[in-house]
C-alpha cells in the first residue's frame, strides 16, 4: 500500500433514523486512481461529502493526510452536473474563478490579477480555451464538466473527488475527460464515483463497491458475487453493457 492520502475508519452516516453508510473501512493511497461504484442510493455522493465534511459523521473517523480539520484545502471536489443551477447568468471564466473566493459570492466581491491568469491557465489545460466568457447555459454537457474540474483545480488540490463527471456527456468529450484525469493522476489522487464501467475496466487503478456498506475494495475486477451483492442483478447488468473483462473469469 503507498502512502495513505485518506483513511476511513468504521464510518457510518445517518440522515435522521436512515443509514447511508454503515461500518465502511477504506484506505486511499496518495496518488491512487479508485473508482466507486455502486447502485443508485448506495451512498457513493454521502461518502463523498463525508470525506469533504459536508456531512455529519455518526460513527467512526476520517484522516485526511495529516491535516486533520483542515481538510477542505487538500481536496478538491466535482459535485454532480444536477446539483447546478444552469441558468445562473455567469461566464464559464467567472464560475472558474468563484472557487478563489474565500466568502462566496457577494455584493463587493473582487478577484486579483494572479486568479485571473490561473484560472485562464486552467481553463487551457483542461480544453476550453476560447470560451471564457460563454454563459454556463450555452455549454455542452461535456464542457460544462470540464469546467467544473477546472474550478476545483484552482484550489491546487492534492486530492480530487468527483461525482459521476461523465454523466451527460458525449462519447467524445467522455474520452477526453478521462485522459485528462490521467495526466492529473500524476501528481493528484483521484477518486472518481461512476456508472461508467468503462471507465472501472480501463481507468481506474483500484476499485471500491459500496451498498450502504463497502462491499468490495481492490483490484478493478468483479466477479459475479460481487455485482451480485451490489446490484442484486448479475443478468441485467451484463445484458446492459458491461464490458466483458472486468468480470473476472468464472
Ligand atoms: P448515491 O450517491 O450512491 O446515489 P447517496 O449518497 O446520494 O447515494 O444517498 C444514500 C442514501 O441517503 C439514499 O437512501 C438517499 O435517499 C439518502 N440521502 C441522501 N442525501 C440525503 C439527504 N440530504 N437527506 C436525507 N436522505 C438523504
């Protein structure tokens, strides 16, 4: 095991009396590429957030290197495409630049010359060069994600989370956003929640499956068992597209 960027000890999280995760133990690598997958509402967006603190924890702990609360400065976090508000009136450029901004948006709110030219180098090195000052509401999907992965690099993460940033995106723009995350893979941890199995056969160096609990933790390939304590469905996930290889031999 390399060195742990993030270690989660017998979490669970509650909302209200509803488990969202129980008793889940993970050890994330510094510089490791971990997939999450899991079926819809098996709490992949709540580990998430817990790791980012934006939940309560009701049980267990999480080390985040060795930054303890000041975890939020080390990770940077793509959220979910649904969770924005597309026809906000602002430029791709200004969206970019608001992760600088220490209090949020606000009547006075100023940005300095070095988050302008950072924010311009990002927005190169992620592909959308030239399209600065476009309105959030005129992106493609695929642009919009770029963006958004843009924005969390300007913190200079040394951890990136995203959520599903495939979901709605062409094949094209798909590919690119994985090759992108490959090169950021050199010097950032990445763990990436997904639906795409593409993207767990071809990507991801490691690979956690979580259903309320962690069902899995290891090497990005499945075995029959094990999509079927996650999904319950072996047959109707084959027959939706899995590629045949992470299925390991049976
Ligand atoms: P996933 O990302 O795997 O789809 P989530 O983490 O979004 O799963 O949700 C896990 C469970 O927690 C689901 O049962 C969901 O309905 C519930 N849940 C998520 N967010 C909230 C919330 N803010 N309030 C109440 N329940 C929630």
């Amino acid at each position: 095991m390399k060195d742990k960027a993030i270690q989660i000890e017998n979490l669970s999280v509650y909302y209200g009396e509803t488990p969202a995760l129980t008793g889940v133990c993970l050890d994330i690598g510094i510089s490791e590429y971990l997939g999450i997958i899991g079926p819809n509402g098996g709490g992949k967006s709540t580990l998430l957030k817990a790791i980012l603190g934006l939940v309560p924890i009701s049980t267990g702990r999480i080390k985040i290197y060795d930054h303890g609360d000041k975890r939020k400065e080390v990770i940077g976090y793509v959220p979910q495409y649904t969770s924005f508000d597309k026809r906000f009136p602002i430029t791709l450029l200004e969206v970019v630049m608001t992760a600088r901004l220490r209090n949020g948006l606000s009547p006075f709110f100023r940005f300095v010359p070095k988050d302008m030219e950072m924010a311009y180098e990002l927005i190169e090195k992620v592909g959308l060069k030239g399209l600065e000052n476009r309105q959030i509401s005129e992106l493609s999907g695929g642009e919009f994600q770029k963006m958004l992965i843009a924005r969390a690099l300007t913190l200079k993460p040394r951890i990136l989370l995203l959520d599903e940033p495939t979901a709605n995106v062409d094949e094209n723009a798909r590919g690119q956003i994985y090759n992108l995350l490959a090169e950021l893979n050199k010097d950032i941890t990445i763990v990436l929640v997904t639906h795409d199995l593409f993207a767990v056969s071809s990507q991801v160096e490691k690979l956690a499956c979580i259903n309320g609990k962690l069902i899995y933790h290891g090497e990005p390939e499945l075995s029959e068992n094990i999509v079927n304590r996650l999904y319950g469905c072996p047959v109707d996930l084959i027959a939706h597209g899995v590629p045949h290889r992470v299925l390991r031999r049976h």
